[in-house]
C-alpha cells in the first residue's frame, strides 16, 4: 500500500509535465494552495561531517549563513572520529541553545561501508549498535538532548546496519535518495513494511554543491536545478532534504572558508526557500511523529 498522496502525486506531475521552468514562488505557492497547506512544504538542509578539531570555522561559516536567514540547520556529528569521542563541540551546543541548529549523528567513525555491518560479523554489529547506542546518551548528556536522526556516511547500510541503528534508540534514518529504497514518511522495518519499532526513511535528494568525483566539490548547484530535485522529492514526500558538506566550502590549498561559495550558497537560499518551511530532523518529528 503506497504512503503517498495519489492526490498530491497527481498535482506534482502537472507541475512538472514538459519540464516547465515556472518562478520558484509561484510553484511552491500554487503547490500549498493545491494541497491545503498553510506553511507549504517542508525542506531540510542536513549538514554532514562536523566534528571536533576538522574544519569547526568552515562549519560555523555554514551556520552563519543560514542564521542570518533566520533558517535552521541539521547538523550532523561524526562522534568517534578517529576512534576516539569527537562530537563535543561548544560551538554547536551554543547555537542548539539559540534554536540555530538541531543536531544529528552521522556515522560513529565515518569510513566506507561502516554500516554494511552484515559484511563485518555478528560481533560487529552487536558492539556498533553498544557503541551507537552509549554515543546517543553522551550526545544527549552533553548537548542537552538524545539526537533522533541518524544519517549514514557514504549513503550505503544493509539489514544488520540498519538493526544497529533502529536498536540505539534513533527514530529517522536519512540516506540518499538513489540507495533509499523505501522511503518513509512513516516507521518501517529493513524491507519497508510498516513497524512501530522500525525508523522513517528521510533520504538527501542531492547536494547544493556539484561533486565531481575525484576531483571533489564543485560550484554551488544552480537554484533551478536545486528546485528541481526539491519537486522530485516532493512528488513522493512531503518533505525535500539537501545535503551540505563543510569540504564544498574550503578555499582551495586552505582550510578557511571559501567566501565567494558562502555568498553563492546565500543567494540561493533566499531563492530557493520562498514558501517553504525550513526545519531539521527532530523539527520535522515533534510535528510529524506518528501517534
């Protein structure tokens, strides 16, 4: 049985038949007025990679940014960078208490494959989910609350993955768009079957900087074609997520923040959150969370 809004699929294919190019504001408008939403829909920057000692000005650069637009951040923590706690970081638990930002786990060490835990052993798995589980108490310790969203480093988690991270107490699980096969605006279990116990499936549809491969991050992805993947999300969810990642935004041979980007990544933001709501994670759950 779908999830979805036979209705509001509908009405987003109209909006995108021929790939019409309308003004972001009229879209997004006329897609509230369709649907009967008042706040419009919803849309969630999820910022991967902060952790203590790795690139902290570029992170707080990125959160300036969205401040000043009176928009919140979900911020993910790497919290066992380099085998050892990492996510204590002052400058994200003084933003979280201003209401700036909401924070997020990203990974536990952050290496490919870390959650394709089948391929590692029972052992593994059962001492990642201990370790994931002891991380999101010392989280919730320090930042003066238990994070809910996990987001998987390198998109990529099989049944064993999962089980680790629905166990540690998380209640979303955001990978990306193209590994997701089942989305959920509702708990699920691993093959997508509706489960109390099981997680809401939250994946980035794309990333507001172009990667290219080898070479890394590219330019800041032009704002019709962010709203473009922000439709295509739309048209199955109620709610978009972009990635952003501190690296995009280093000058070059450097590890300060590259300003020119910045103020790329601002103009777009002005255009690309006309009538939509900003949220995080555990923004979208307090409203969201199934009764």
């Amino acid at each position: 049985m779908s999830i979805f809004s036979l209705a509001r699929r509908r009405l987003l294919r109209r909006m995108l038949v021929g790939g019409v190019a309308l003004p972001v504001s009229m879209l997004l408008g006329r897609y509230a007025d369709a649907v009967g939403s008042g706040a419009g829909p919803t849309l969630i920057f999820r910022l991967d990679d902060a952790e203590a000692g790795e690139k902290e000005e570029v992170v707080a650069a990125l959160i300036e940014v969205f401040r000043r637009r009176h928009l919140v951040l979900d911020v993910g923590v790497v919290p066992q960078g380099g085998g050892q706690d990492s996510f204590a970081m002052p400058l994200l638990r003084d933003y979280l208490r201003h209401g700036v930002i909401n924070i997020s786990v990203h990974g536990l060490r952050h290496f490919f494959g870390e959650f394709r835990l089948g391929r590692q052993g029972a052992d593994v798995a059962e001492e990642t989910a201990q370790q994931l589980a002891r991380v999101r108490r010392d989280m919730g310790d320090y930042y003066g609350q238990a994070p809910i969203a996990f987001t998987v480093p390198y998109d990529r988690y099989d049944r064993a993955g999962y089980d680790a991270i629905r166990s540690a107490g998380f209640r979303i699980l955001s990978g990306q768009w193209r590994s997701e096969l089942h989305p959920s605006l509702r708990p699920v279990d691993y093959d997508g079957h509706s489960d109390a116990n099981g997680l809401v499936r939250l994946p980035v549809i794309r990333d507001v900087t172009v990667w290219q491969g080898g070479k890394g991050w590219g330019a800041v992805v032009p704002v019709d074609k962010l709203l473009q993947s922000v439709r295509r999300s739309l048209s199955g969810l109620d709610v978009a997520v972009l990635g952003v990642h501190p690296e995009a935004f280093v000058q070059p041979q450097s590890s300060t923040p590259d300003q020119a980007k910045l103020e790329r990544l601002d103009a777009i933001l002005g255009l690309l959150t006309a009538n939509l709501t900003v949220t995080t994670f555990a923004g979208w759950y307090a409203t969201h969370a199934p009764a």
